[in-house]
C-alpha cells in the first residue's frame, strides 16, 4: 500500500481515471474477463483490505441486481429458462454479466484510488494538475464536511439509542425524526463551514494563491510515480487498442 501512498497524486489520478475510462468502454465478452483480473492486481498490489471493498460493493450490488433482473426479463435472443409465464433470456443474461463485472472492476479501480491517496497534500498536488484552486479548495472542504456530517449523524443516532429511542416499524414515526435531524445536521454544518471560512480568511487565504502554484510547479514526481504512470496508461491504451481492433475484425 505504501507504494501507491507514495505514487505523486498528479499522476495517479489522470492515470487511474483513464484506466477507468478505457475498462468502461470494453465490450468484448473476451475482454471483458480481463477486467477483473486487472482490478484485482491493483487491489492486491494496493494492500487495501478485503473487508473495505466487499463494504463499499453493497450499494452498486444491489443496484445491478435490479438491472440485471430487468436485462434477464426485457432483453431479446433465445429462452433460456422458462418458469410458467417468466422467460429469462440467453442474451440478456449475458449482458447483465458482463455489466456487473464492468461496473464492478471499474469501482475496485475507483476505491483504490481513493483510499491510497493520502489526504495530506492533496489540495497543493491537484493545484499542480492546473485545476482552479477555488474548484480544489470547495472540493476538499466539500468530501471533508460529509465526513463531519456522518460523523455527527453516527453520535446523534447513538445518544437516541442511549435515551431509550426505538423507532419501531412506523414510517410516520421514523420520517418524523429524520427531519428534524437532518434539519439539525444541515445548519450546524453550515455555521461550521462559515466559521471555519472566516479562520481561513484571517490567516490571509486566497492572498498567496499565485505563490502556492508556482511553488507546487516546481516540483517534480519521482520516477517510480512515472514508471507507475506509464504501466497504467499503457494498460489502458492497450485495453482501448484490443476493443477497436476486435470491433473492425
């Protein structure tokens, strides 16, 4: 893991959002089976636990069961089961296959880069890519506030609990302390984020923006980040190349 912790941040993440984009555009059943082994060499190589993948796969699970269900039903080409008036189709089984690991691969590539990325850092080494700084600087505060948000929601939620609070099975009930709490999470964030704006502005934020990026110009990824770089973007194009010359055989 500490390989890609160390991997310079202005060339992980061009390099791993084109690694994404060129898995995104695969449709070759036969390459489509490459995916996941490419996910898995860098979840592997990235020493995340397996735990944190198969916890961030419950919602996008859920999501291509739904589709894969519709895909099985709707889609044309041959019966392959027939259960009274239900007929699961050959095809559409094979497409919602082939979306599921798609999708999958590209979310195990998506989760590596996000939790390898050190968040110290961050903000100077996206600058260097040329992003506006204000657009950096509202994204940063932006994943950091959700973060607070989650966690005052988790110790609100456990103070409920420690008050003797069951929701029990009553929609009304339940929609009625969502409300208020979300109410609640939403002002206070707010008036921390202005606090914490004003700090910034007293220690003379936005005055040496011009001198941050030149100072973060000068600096230069070390070659292992660029020997990193060149294997994922020559995995990617190479991904993209097998796709255009499968389509034109």
């Amino acid at each position: 893991m500490r390989v890609f912790e160390n991997w310079d941040t202005s060339l992980k993440i061009p390099s791993m959002f084109l690694l994404m984009m060129s898995m995104a555009l695969i449709r070759d059943q036969y390459l489509i089976s490459l995916l996941p082994c490419v996910a898995a060499i860098l979840f592997i190589a990235s020493g995340l636990p397996l735990s944190l993948l198969l916890s961030r796969f419950r919602a996008p699970i859920v999501f291509l069961l739904f589709v894969s269900v519709f895909l099985v039903l709707f889609s044309e080409g041959d019966a392959l089961v027939r259960i009274g008036p239900v007929v699961l189709k050959s095809q559409g089984a094979i497409l919602a296959l082939n979306t599921c690991v798609r999708v999958l691969s590209v979310i195990t590539v998506g989760i590596v880069m996000i939790y390898t990325t050190p968040l110290s850092g961050l903000s100077g080494k996206l600058k260097r890519m040329l992003i506006p700084h204000i657009l950096v600087d509202i994204g940063i505060m932006t994943g950091r506030y959700i973060m607070v948000i989650g966690e005052d929601y988790n110790k609100m939620k456990t103070a409920r609990k420690l008050r003797g609070y069951m929701p029990g099975k009553s929609m009304a009930r339940r929609f009625g302390v969502i409300v208020p709490t979300a109410a609640t999470l939403l002002i206070k964030g707010f008036q921390q984020s202005e606090r914490v704006f004003n700090a910034m502005r007293m220690r003379g934020y936005g005055s040496s923006a011009a001198g941050e990026a030149r100072s973060y110009a000068l600096e230069r990824p070390s070659i292992s980040s660029f020997l990193m770089f060149l294997a994922t973007v020559t995995v990617s194009v190479l991904l993209i190349v097998l796709e255009v010359t499968v389509e034109t055989a």
